[in-house]
C-alpha cells in the first residue's frame, strides 16, 4: 500500500510508484582516470545526478561509500586494492542501501552470475553505449536489477549444457 501523497505511473498494466524529483549521488570508482572522468560528465550531463566522490581503488570506494552513502556506486568489476564483488557483499551485510552498478570488460556467464549473486544492482559493459548507463541508474533507482542489453541473456541465464566437442582442459582456471 503506498501513501495517499505517493505518485503514481504506469508500467504496461502495472501501477508502480514514481521517484520523488531529487539530485541523487554518484560515487565512480575505476582505476584509470580517463575513464572515470568520462563517466563524470556523463553523469554531470543529467540534471538529476552528481558525482559527489571518484576514487581508484577498492579500498577507497568502501570507504567512500560507508562515510558517505551514495545513493549509486559505480564500481569497475576489477578494482585494484579490493575485489569488487567482496565489497559488494561487505555492503550487503550491513544492508547499505547504495544501488551497486558494476562495469566490465567480461561478459561471460560466470561473471555475470556471481555479481548479480553478490547482490549488484545493475552489470554493464564497458564496451556498451552510453543510454545504457543512464537505464541502468533509472532501473536500479526503481528497484529494479539492470543487466545490459548486450549480453546474450539466454545464454547466461539457461542452464550449462556441454557440447560433446568442448575442450574438459578449457573449464579449468
């Protein structure tokens, strides 16, 4: 039941309640600098976001996000310092309600699965447009889990099913 005050927007058939109007805070972590400033301006781009924190590390980003409590963190998937997904799980623990959107370079089954499993809100490619960024923040923000539309999503989410031609020798790390 929502409050009488609350808005309301429809979703196909579906009633969903509308987000307040509000400058929600990003915190971008990735190590390489370039990156991250792009990252900036696209977020700077929107009216409703801004980047309140940039760090390059694993480390920092934790405690970044536990002083400051962004309402999104933008994690690359291979932060130096401190794997990423451990802090996604450190921040679950304690039921932080930052909405964790990871960026990647992998798009592999494996990948994808123990990040959503970790409890990330959004995975995105890095090699994804940048519309995508912005739906995922939308998504997340809604409540919302936010996978990017350029992974093969059948692929990743239907059970293994070996080829009798697969290699035994690839699957080992």
């Amino acid at each position: 039941q929502w409050p009488d005050d609350a808005c309301l927007i429809s979703n196909s058939s579906v009633m969903v309640p509308a987000r307040a109007p509000k400058i929600y805070s990003i915190l971008l972590a990735h190590a390489l600098t370039l990156v991250r400033e792009g990252l900036a301006a696209l977020c700077q781009a929107q009216p409703q976001y801004r980047v309140v924190d940039q760090c390059s590390d694993g480390a920092a980003a934790l405690r970044l996000i536990e002083s400051g409590r962004p309402d999104i963190a933008v994690l690359d998937l291979d932060l130096p310092d401190l794997i990423t997904l451990e802090i996604v799980r450190k921040l679950r623990l304690v039921q932080a309600p930052t909405r964790i959107v990871v960026l990647s370079t992998r798009e592999d089954r494996k990948t994808v699965v123990e990040a959503l499993r970790s409890g990330v809100n959004a995975f995105l490619l890095l090699s994804g447009p940048a519309h995508q960024f912005m739906e995922a923040f939308e998504k997340t923000l809604d409540g919302g889990i936010y996978v990017s539309s350029s992974l093969d999503l059948d692929k990743i989410f239907s059970p293994r099913q070996k080829s009798a031609l697969e290699d035994p020798f690839a699957a080992l790390s």
